[in-house]
C-alpha cells in the first residue's frame, strides 16, 4: 500500500524526553498548549503510545488523565482523542454512538462502511477490553430492520479480500442486484446485504460497471430509488467507499464544516484516523469538489489552539485548481464515465389528482374567496394538489362559470409570499418561465443566478414555449431584453442559450474527443479565446455528449472541466459555464444547491425558491429531494420549516412550499 498520510514515525524519537517535555508543558500553573499540539501531531500514532508509557514509568501517572486535566473543549478531545490507538479511538466512538438515549446513526455508518477487515476486528476486541461488553450485542440492541442486518454483517469483518474475481460471478451479482430491485416491485433488501458486504473491493467496483450497463444508471441511483432511511444511507455509503474511501471522507469532511456550526464529533474523528492513511488523496478529492482546499476550509471555520492541531494534522494547503494527483484525476475521470451511463429516472412530487372535477374545484375556489376573510387553506389544498394541467382547466371552468378571472380574484385575496407562490402555480410552465425572466431582468439590477439557472435548466422546447410566452406577455422579445440588460461574454452566453437550438441525442464519441481537445488548448489562451471556445461548445453540444466530453478533458489535461472555469474565468461568465457542468452532470444536485443557497444564511431568497419549487414540482422534485438530503444533510422538508418561518407569521407560505416538497425523507 502506497503511503498518503502527513503523519509519520519522528526521526530522533526519544520516547522519555518527549515525556518530560509534556510534564514541564503542563505543570505549574496553565500549560503550554502549543507545546503540546505541537509535540503530539508532530508524533506517528505508535510512537505516542511509546511517549505514553514513557509519562507512566518517569512521572507514575497517567498521561491522558493528565491532558484531560489541564486542556478543555475541543482543543482536549482531540488531543486526548490523538493519543488513544486507532482501534480504541473506534472502539470509544461507537460506544458514544449507541450509549444513553439516541442513537448517533451517522457515526455508526461512516466507521462499519470505511473499515478494513484488520480494523474491524481491531475495534471489536479494544471495545471488549475497554467496556467489557459485546460490541454486536450493543449495536443489535440500539438499531433494528435491514439498517442493523448490515451492521452486523459488516461488523463481522470478514469481506473478501483475496484479490481474485470472477468475471462469471461479477455479472451474477450485477443481474442479481438489478432483479432485487429496479425489475421488481418491491426491493429484496436481503441480496443487497449479502453482495454489498461481502463480496471483495475489486469485485464490487466491477459489479457496479456492469451494473450501470444493465440498468443504465448508477448503483447508487438504484439505492436512492429502492431503499430509505438509515438503511439507505448507510449502503449509500459503502458503495461510496468501495469507489474511493478518500472521496468518501471528503464529502464528510465537507459536510461537517459547512453551513452554521461544525460537526466537531466528525471532523475529530475524520482528521485523526485518515492523517497517517490518506489525507493527500483526501484533500485533492477535496479540492475536486469544492471551492476551496481542505486546509482554508478548516482555516475558516475552526480556531485558536483547536484550529492549529487540526491544520497539522491536514498537514498544508493545496492550490485551488492545479494538476491532481494521479488518484484524483482518475476519480474524477471515473465520475464522468457514471454521470454519461447513468440513466436517470426523475420523479414528480406532483401527481394530477385522482377524480379530478374542475367545476367543483372552480366553485370551491369561489367559495374560499367571498364574503370577509379568505380561506387559505382551501386554496392550498387545491391549488397545490393539482397538476399544473389540472389547474388551467380550472382557470378555464372559473371563468366559464362564474364569469370572474381566477388570477386577478387570487391577487386581491392573497398577499406576499403566498400570493406569489399560488400564482406562480396558476401560471402554465411558459408563463412562469417567462415572468420569472422579467423579474430578474427588470428594474434596478439585474439577477443574474436567475437567468442562469432557467436557461440552463430548461429543454429546448420549453426555451421556445417560454419566449413565445414573453412576446405574447411583454410584446418584446426575451432577447431583446437580455441585449438591453447584460453586455459582454455573459450577454452572448445567456443569447445563445435563449435561441432554444441546443443540440438533442447521444454523444459522438469521435467529436467529444476533438471538443475536448479544443477545450484543452483553449484553457491555455488568452480570456476572450478561451470563453468563446467555451461557449461555442458548451452552450451547444447535448448534455450526453458534453458528458463525454468532460470525461475526455480530463484525459488531455489532467485537470477537471470544473477546475478550470473556476481558477480561469470571473463573474457572470464563470456562474454560467459552472452551471452548465454541474447541470451536465447532475441537474438535480445543481438545483438542490440552488434551494440550499436560497435558504441559508440570513433572509430567504424567496423568489428562487418558488421558481424551483414550483418549476421543478412536476418534473424531478423528488430527485432535488434526495440529493439535498445526501449533500446537506438534513431533509428539504425540514430546511424549509425552519427556513420559512421567520417573515411567514402565518404559516400558510410554508405550508404550500411542504405540500409541493411532498415529504419528509
């Protein structure tokens, strides 16, 4: 195994003069804390349990005991933390997990899904020897259902790891998967269990290519599709580290530091255990992914002594966009390749209504309308039930029968939020994709996301559909209106998007090399020649050929398609070309970081978090579900109850944006 962690063995280690140094560091009155961090990141896990024994035998006393005594906060549970083994500092952690009222599901999943076997039985005899109980029995006995069936079974530690696979056996597994759930109503959660927690490294990833060509979509599409809960995402996550145990962990580390508040508990945990491991490859898996290296990231959100144990450990910062390590070059290929097999299945949260009636519906609209007072509550639970067809033959039977404009009656009944989001449901897809456009272009200031994310989120037929809607509504065109308000790259950008001629179709596997080709030597020119190479490509090509596409740019550069716009291009440009790749590769993420970006922080951006809500409800809303409750960790259901509140005195806004997220997951 090649080395990839920042700690190692000290050279000139001395045991006892590393023990006195931390008796002078903590005695007297406070103790020298930078001495301390420093002398225990700057020490392999091994040689500390030396130093340990060294503190017994010079001072006859217990050195953990004695770190515990001196440090406090976060600061002491990883120092404390540092000194313990790795199997011990397992072993305590998952005792942690499951003891007292509660479960902590998160970390029981991120240790049984990353653990080698030698690790696994490891932690299994530390915690008998630390707690003088069962490890199985403690974990059967908080969990249940299939989530506590894996745990066992991965617990056991006993995955192959013989090296050999059999090809015969690998296309078994792949067939036997999909028949457990995609060919099947129902899941068979039993054969994902056995083949998900048995079968070898090598195996499984090759399972999970044959598994992409059978069902035309990832392995971890079919988790999110068949399965739920705990159980969901803890086979999400074993299918995440058999691809890449670093990217795994950056994801994890990612998510422990963004947003408000660090998940200390993780990022401790993470930090320790993969510092002599890979935490090169985790940080160049970070700065695949995210905006910033691992090392800024805990920089920004950590601080004073804390802060400095936890740079050591992550051992330097990382350029934001240079040349990756082999390894995260291949992931990044690798990532490529699945986004072009998958096929996605996208799902609605909106349904037409069973025994639709659009009279009915028009007078009980009416009904909530007249008189003093509106009730709101019968507009939502019609409104939002139905499907935007279903809603124009209402507006259709409103007037026909009671002779009265539905749109105008709901503006004089409604206000703010609710008001605009009712109508926005009103409006058919053109016509909210049209008055979304006027928005963000008209008045002062221009928003730009606005304009981004429908051009770039919308089939060429709905282009077409929303400037026939814009001409019709503003009698001028949408492009006339984008010339009069943006200038530069970023005009003829949002012009070539707005024409709505896309090409449509599969990749060409021929051209993909050569546009990748010319992506590649274009990120070498001068600004104006790069972004006019970009944009002839990226505002053109299908998304399944740009797919490959990207794929084969990082075959010619080495770098990710990602990267470059980021480091290379500013502004609106950037925003814009970054859209296009994150929507290439995964629509439904790009628009669920859109929502969490329209929630968080200080105020809601209100307007584009009715325009997804709303645009998306029909469309792939369940898709946006899931992978926000992957990437932010917390359900779309639940961030919108505590989003909203502030400003929505009444509720009803809320309660309409819940009914269209349609549950909790």
């Amino acid at each position: 195994m090649v080395f990839r962690g920042v700690i190692t063995d000290a050279p000139d280690f001395d045991p006892t003069a590393d023990a006195e140094a931390l008796y002078n560091a903590m005695k007297g009155i406070g103790s020298d804390k930078e001495a301390i961090l420093d002398l225990v990141t700057s020490k392999s896990n091994a040689q500390r349990q030396e130093v340990i024994a060294a503190y017994k035998c010079s001072f006859g006393k217990d050195l953990i005991e004695d770190l515990k005594y001196e440090l406090t906060g976060k600061f002491e549970r990883l120092i404390v933390s540092l000194m313990r083994t790795s199997a011990y500092h397992d072993a305590k952690e998952i005792h942690d997990a499951v003891k007292g009222v509660g479960t902590n599901e998160k970390c029981l999943i991120e240790i049984m899904a990353s653990r080698t076997n030698r690790q696994m039985n490891e932690m299994v005899a530390a915690y008998k020897d630390a707690y003088g109980r069962d490890i199985e029995e403690d974990i059967i006995a908080d969990t249940s259902g299939h989530f506590k069936k894996m745990l066992v079974v991965l617990l056991q530690g006993s995955r192959d790891e013989s090296g050999v696979v059999d090809a015969d056996l690998v296309q078994q597994d792949a067939q036997d998967l999909y028949a457990a759930g995609e060919e099947q109503w129902g899941t068979d959660e039993a054969k994902f269990i056995t083949i998900l927690g048995n079968r070898s490294v090598t195996h499984l990833c090759m399972v999970f290519d044959a598994y992409e060509k059978i069902a035309e979509m990832s392995i971890e599409h079919s988790i999110k599709h068949e399965l739920s809960g705990d159980f969901e995402r803890l086979m999400l996550a074993v299918v995440q580290a058999i691809r890449s145990v670093p990217m795994f962990y950056a994801k994890r580390l990612y998510k422990s530091m963004k947003g408000l508040g660090t998940a200390d508990s993780t990022l401790i945990r993470i930090m320790i255990s993969r510092s002599e491991i890979d935490m090169l490859d985790i940080r160049e898996c970070f700065r695949l992914l995210y905006e910033k290296s691992l090392y800024n990231m805990i920089q920004d959100d950590t601080s004073g002594d804390y802060k400095r144990t936890l740079l050591n450990l992550c051992g330097g910062d990382d350029d934001l966009a240079g040349e990756f390590f082999p390894e995260a070059a291949q992931i990044a290929y690798k990532m490529w390749e699945i986004s072009a097999m998958t096929k996605v299945q996208l799902r609605s949260t909106v349904r037409p209504a069973p025994s639709f009636d659009p009279a009915a519906d028009a007078q009980a609209l009416r009904k909530a309308m007249k008189g003093f007072g509106t009730d709101e509550d019968a507009i939502i639970d019609i409104v939002a039930q139905r499907s935007n067809a279903q809603r124009q033959e209402i507006r259709q039977a409103f007037k026909s029968q009671l002779g009265r404009d539905l749109l105008k009656d709901l503006k004089s009944e409604l206000s703010k939020n609710l008001e605009r989001l009712i109508i926005g449901l009103m409006l058919n897809p053109a016509e909210f994709d049209a008055k979304m456009m006027r928005k963000a272009i008209e008045g002062a200031g221009t928003d730009e996301h606005a304009l981004i994310e429908i051009l770039v989120t919308r089939s060429n037929e709905e282009i077409l559909a929303m400037n026939a809607a814009y001409q019709s509504a503003y009698k001028k065109s949408l492009e006339e209106s984008i010339h009069s308000d943006t200038s530069g790259h970023f005009c003829r950008i949002l012009v070539s998007l707005v024409q709505g001629a896309r090409e449509e179709g599969p990749a060409d596997e021929e051209r993909a090399i050569a546009d990748a080709q010319e992506l590649a030597d274009a990120s070498n020119a001068d600004s104006d020649d790069m972004e006019m190479k970009f944009m002839s490509i990226l505002c053109t090509r299908s998304f399944p050929h740009l797919r490959k596409v990207f794929q084969e740019f990082v075959r010619y550069s080495n770098k990710d398609i990602e990267q470059i716009i980021k480091k290379e291009m500013s502004g609106d440009v950037k925003n814009a070309f970054y859209a296009i790749v994150r929507s290439v590769k995964n629509q439904p993420s790009y628009l669920a970081d859109r929502l969490y970006k329209a929630m968080k922080g200080l105020g809601t951006d209100d307007r584009a978090l009715i325009r997804i809500m709303v645009s998306r409800s029909e469309v792939d809303l369940f898709n946006i579900r899931k992978e926000f409750k992957e990437t932010h960790d917390v359900s779309l259901h639940e961030f919108i109850q505590v989003e909203t509140m502030i400003g929505d005195t009444s509720g009803d806004y809320r309660k309409t944006l819940l009914v269209l997220c349609g549950g909790e997951d």
